[in-house]
C-alpha cells in the first residue's frame, strides 16, 4: 500500500537520494526545500514539491497544512534531510566584536539544522499514521564526536534528545523515532564540488571500509527504518559511516 512520505532538504544529496528510493517503492512523495527551482529540477517521478523555510514557523507550519491537504490529513513517513552549515548562511557579521561572529554561528547552525526539524515535527505530530508513523532525523557524525567549533555537532546533537523523547511520546501510538548519523558522504552540497586530492585521501583514509559514503547507503537505511520490518526499532542513532566514528 502506498504510504505518504514528506521528505525535508529533498532538493539535493541525501533526502533526493531517498526520495528517489521511498518513489521507488511506489510512494506518494512530497519535497520540501527553501529553494523551488532547485525542487523543480529534482526529477523525482510523481513528487509534490513545496517551498519554505522551515527554520520559521511561518514555513513550517504552511508545509505541514500543504501536505496535510495533498495528503489527505495523514503522513506516513517524515523524513527531516534539510540542514547544513550554519557559517554558509548570509547575514554573518564582518568585523567588530569577535563575539559576534560566534553569536551567529550558534544561532544559524541552530536553527538550519534543528529548528528546520523540531517545528514542522511539532506542526505534524498529530497527524502522523498511527499505527506504523514514521519520524527519521538526519544527525552527523559530527554529533558524536565534534565538528571543528562545535556549533554544527551541537545543533544536530540536539535532535538526539529530542528522539529520545519524541519516541516515548509517540511510541504508546505504534510511531517510530530514530535518527540517522552519516560520515563523510560524498555527492552532496555539504561537502562541496571541489576537494583536493590529498584532502580527499585523508578523508576516506579515516574510514574503515576504505571507501566514502553515497547518499544511496543513507537512503537504503531510512528506507529500512521506516519499513514494517523496523517496527520495533525506535529511539536510535544509527550510525551509517563505514566506521569512520572511530577515527585516527
């Protein structure tokens, strides 16, 4: 039976990734990304899309009532895949208190990578399928062991909790909570196009398996978590990063 999927950040990288394979399933998709151009070349077959910024409530709760109203009043599967570094949004401050600078990387990687999730999530809550609702987070490896500054792994560390917590609410429901922490994937906005030689072989030299990750083994485990087969799985961080965890 096809299920309703709402997929965040589906433009691009990860959530494009999994959008293609929940479509493949024989999924009603929807799309949402702050920019519609990038949506309207996503390619994905039979998708909805809808532009917003969901850091604001004004755009999440206007995605919400457009997948409410494409879906029927029900969604199956959220999947949060928007996110990034908060340093690339505009509006940093250039000279003055060094405070300043640091005041909005906090605040920008905060609300690009947990409030995007947080708000529509709450906007949705009670209209998710019960049973067999599905919520996945995307978190980072970064999340686990630091980011550089800390601003990006503690913005996606704050959706560990909130996991942990969404999933005792919603459990008594028959939904499922998990997040999903991935490593260095390769083929994403992230991460960008251009990567040295050396920088390249120093990152996929931390990685166990010998190889960086591709959006389609992220894909592959959301797809898995919001399966029946995962019914019982929920309030997890799933870590998908060859090992890199680990380090060097």
């Amino acid at each position: 039976m096809a299920r309703n999927v709402m997929i965040t950040g589906g433009g691009t990288g990860i959530g494009l990734a999994a959008a293609h394979a929940f479509a493949a399933e024989g999924d009603r998709v929807l799309l949402v990304g702050r920019r519609a151009d990038v949506l309207a070349k996503a390619g994905v077959p039979g998708a909805l899309t809808f532009a917003a910024d969901l850091s604001t409530v004004q755009g999440a709760r206007g995605a919400a009532d457009f997948a409410l109203d494409a879906f029927d009043g029900t969604v199956d599967v959220l999947v949060h895949s928007a996110g990034g570094l908060g340093g690339r949004q505009p509006g940093a401050p250039a000279g003055g208190d060094p405070l300043d600078a640091v005041a909005h990387e906090w605040d920008a990687n905060f609300r690009v990578n947990t409030l995007t999730s947080v708000l529509l999530t709450e906007a949705l809550r009670d209209h998710l399928a019960a049973p067999g609702g599905r919520v996945l987070f995307l978190s980072s490896i970064a999340a686990l062991r630091g980011s550089g500054t800390g601003a990006y792994g503690g913005a996606k560390a704050a959706l560990h909790p909130y996991t942990f917590d969404l999933a005792k609410a919603l459990g008594p429901r028959g939904i499922t909570v998990n997040a999903v922490a991935p490593g260095y994937i390769e083929d994403t906005e992230f991460f960008g196009r251009e990567m040295s030689e050396e920088e390249y072989g120093r990152r996929v030299g931390a990685i166990p398996t010998g190889r960086a990750g591709a959006p389609a083994d992220v894909a592959a485990t959301l797809t898995w978590l919001a399966s029946p087969g995962a019914g019982h799985v929920t309030a997890q961080i799933v870590q998908v990063n060859g090992g890199e965890v680990l380090g060097r």
